[in-house]
C-alpha cells in the first residue's frame, strides 16, 4: 500500500496530506511534506505490528510482471478507482515493492 501510495499522493497531495494530519497528527503546514510524512507513518506503524514491508518480505520474488498483468486482467483493462493504473504502472509499482 506504501509503494501505490508513494505513485499515488503525487495526484492528490492534499488528499495524501489531509489522511496523514488526520490519522497520523502530521502538522507540516506544507501539504507536499505532510504527505510524505504521512505515507512515512504508515510504513511505521505496519512495521511496528509486524506486517511485511516488501513483496520479498512476503517471500514473493521477481514476479512484478505477472503481478502487474493479472491485476490489469492481463493487459484488458486499466484500474481507475483513484488514479488510472495500466499494466506498466502497475509493474512499477510492484517493481518499487521489492
């Protein structure tokens, strides 16, 4: 979730910094710097807890492509739920999750 928000917040910054001074109590008026901070946070408290930071962590190796196709029903269609996300966006993000 780090590495889509890390793509993501750059469409929406004051979007990104509003959840991170909401949930997180950011208070860097700069909206850019809140929003990294708060994506930041987030990454902190899933470690905290223990969850797995990386793909590797999850013991997935390599499969960035593979990832990237099935989530784009390999290759027919583009995810648009928040920010448009084709096939080779979404490889890079997964490629960021390593």
């Amino acid at each position: 979730f780090p590495a889509w928000m890390r793509y993501a917040y750059k469409k929406n910054v004051k979007r990104f910094a509003d959840f991170a001074r909401g949930v997180f109590d950011v208070t860097d008026t700069d909206d850019e710097v809140a929003a990294v901070k708060g994506i930041e946070a987030l990454e902190g408290f899933f470690k905290e807890i223990g969850m797995p930071l990386s793909l590797r962590e999850f013991g997935i190796e390599n499969e960035a492509e593979a990832l990237a196709e099935l989530c784009t029903m390999n290759r027919t269609r583009t995810i648009k739920s928040y920010v448009e996300i084709d096939t080779k966006v979404a490889k890079e993000i997964f490629e960021s999750c390593y």
